[in-house]
C-alpha cells in the first residue's frame, strides 16, 4: 500500500469543470514529447528524494543515486 503524502491529502479539489478546463489548458501549452519526459523524470526523482531524506535520512546516501541527487540539486526544496 502507498504512502499518502500529507500535503496532498489537505489539498484543496477542484470542482470538475475547474479540472476538465485546466486539462485543456495545460494539454494546449503544457509540455510535450521529451520536454514532458524530463518533466516527469524530474518530478519523480524529487518525490522519492524527498521522501526518502524525510522518512528514512541516515539511509539517504546509499538510496539515492549521484545522477538523481544531480538533478535534485536543480530545484530548491523544502526540508
């Protein structure tokens, strides 16, 4: 079973026209191809950072591979 990240559970929904309008927004100007892909690898690569560093600290260095820390490093992160 997965871990629901707190911020997400007090996160505020949109009502369903809000969310089927901001679909066709970010559909339309949103990234696509491999501009999406490192997007996305990105965005991965930080929530398990994160999670790891605030869950499981002492094990960060073994867990986490130099190449992610590299793109980690690319964003400034809350603790």
């Amino acid at each position: 079973m997965q871990q629901s990240i707190p911020a997400y559970d007090k996160g505020v929904t949109l009502p369903m026209w809000a969310a089927k309008l901001m679909g066709v927004v970010i559909e339309k100007i949103g990234p696509k191809g491999l501009e999406y892909a490192r997007f996305s690898i990105d965005s991965h690569f930080t929530r398990n950072y994160l999670y790891v560093k605030r869950h499981y600290s002492e094990k960060l260095e073994a867990h986490v591979p130099d190449y992610a820390k590299r793109i980690v490093q690319q964003y400034k992160l809350p603790d």
